[in-house]
C-alpha cells in the first residue's frame, strides 16, 4: 500500500506543489500530512493522487487543479476563465485601500476595471466595507468566478459586464480606479513558458505592444473619475518608464511608480 511519505519523495515535484496537492487530494491539513504520512492510503485516493500530479508535472498550475489561491489573507476561488492571483498584485490594493482611506468624504467609491477573479475588487472591499466599490469584466466567465468569491468571502461588490468603461451606466464617477490589465506583448517568451501557458490570454496580452489596454484606461479615465481622483495601474516590470510618460501627457499630476514585493516597479498611477 503507498503512502503520503511515498508521494512526496517519489513525485518528482517540488516539496511545496506536491504537499498543497495532497492537502487537496485528501482533504486534509499540513500538519496531519506529517502526522499520518505512513498511514496506507485507498486505492481511490492513490488514482486521485496520481491525477494531481500527473496534471501538474503536465505544468498546469497547482492553482486551478485545487481551484484556489490565496491572496492578501483571503481564499479565492480560480479556474482557467482568470488570472491566478499573485503577490506582485498587493502593492495595487495597498495602495488602492490607502487612497480611499486618506479621503475625508463618506460616499467613497472605486472602480477595478477588468477584475479577473474579483480579488483586487473584493479585498478592497473587505478592507473598506463602508466604501462603494464597482467592478468590471468583459467575460461572462470571470464575473461569475468573481461574483461568488465576493459571495463566498461577504464582500459587496457590483459587478458589471463589458469591455472596460463600456460596462459602466450613467454618468458615476470614481475617486480611485484601478486596474492590472494585460500588458505583456504577444510574442514575449514568457507566454509560452510557466503558468502563463494555462492562463486566459485575453488577460495576459493586448496583442499589440503591452500598453494599448493601458493608454485606453488612460485616456478615458477622465470621465469617469472625480476632480483629484486617482488612477493605479499595474504593468510590466520594465514599463514603469512608458507607463508615467502615458499618465503624464494624459494630464495627471503627482505621477509615480511602486514596488512590489521584489522591489520591481509594478504600479504606476496619479491624480487629476
């Protein structure tokens, strides 16, 4: 009979990918992975076993075959229709959480433009349950992995269906927008390499130079923000250059670029 101990030296995976997919296999928790590793397992839950990890040594990522990933202390729920949340996307809700913060207004509102799997939209509405926040998507798909991971998690979110600023009603305005679009160029080696290779790649690339999303926010932004609302973008780690210069001739004033946990320029934003 095998065991999880067997698992784990014979997957040929790395430690941490084959012991989240043991955890998921069998529904159990880190610490009873070391406590029972000995213990004989069914030959249903070995079939299972095999499953997961045959699907990840395939390289799909360990996020969609357990359905979930964690980001800023909350479990989201992912499939292949979203991006998988990352880390690098933090500094974008920090961020995001401390311009509605610092205004002194009651009726604070900001908009997530293209919100994948609601994480940036529905952490920050976590963070600022008083806050009316608004969140877009042009895949049928993704709002619905959005919407019940604001379900899931109790945060109140409007979410609403269309390509950006088309999805939007009326003539409301914003005092923050934020948005992590595509921004990787077509023919960048990464999109054939990784995870990225399973991910929707209407979410990764513009199909253009990694910026058309991007300028399009921009240009449009004015609109739908309110006077000395605030607009972050997440980009590319060698576009921060690019992406001030774009803020700047649209207007915006007290441009600047953040770092992400890897001290790469990953956000750059301004006001009106």
């Amino acid at each position: 009979m095998r065991c999880v101990r067997d698992f784990l030296m014979q997957s040929g995976l790395a430690r941490v990918d084959a012991q989240v997919l043991l955890q998921h296999a069998l529904g159990v928790s880190r610490s009873w992975l070391i406590a029972h590793d000995t213990d004989p397992l069914s030959t249903d839950q070995v079939r299972f076993i095999e499953a997961c990890f045959q699907r990840r040594i395939a390289g799909e990522p360990v996020a969609y075959i357990v359905g979930e990933r964690e980001f800023m202390g909350h479990v989201f729920k992912v499939s292949p229709d979203v991006l998988i949340p990352r880390p690098d996307t933090e500094v974008l809700v920090e961020t995001a959480i401390s311009a509605l913060q610092r205004l002194q207004n009651e009726n604070k509102t900001l908009l997530d433009l293209g919100t994948g799997s609601g994480a940036i939209a529905v952490s920050v509405a976590l963070a600022c349950p008083k806050a009316k926040v608004v969140a877009t998507d042009d895949s049928p798909a993704a709002l619905r992995v959005a919407q019940e991971n604001a379900a899931r998690l109790g945060a109140r979110v409007e979410f609403y269906a269309g390509n950006w600023y088309h999805a939007l009603l009326g003539s409301q305005q914003f005092d923050v927008i934020v948005s992590n679009p595509p921004y990787i160029a077509p023919d960048d080696s990464h999109m054939v390499e990784g995870d990225l290779r399973f991910e929707p790649r209407q979410a990764l690339t513009d199909e253009s130079d990694g910026l058309q999303a991007i300028r399009h926010i921009v240009q449009d932004a004015h609109r739908w923000l309110k006077p000395g609302g605030t607009l972050w973008l997440e980009h590319g780690w060698d576009q921060a250059t690019a992406v001030r210069s774009i803020l700047e001739q649209a207007g915006f004033k007290g441009v600047e670029s953040r770092k992400d946990l890897s001290q790469i320029e990953r956000i750059s934003g301004g006001h009106l």
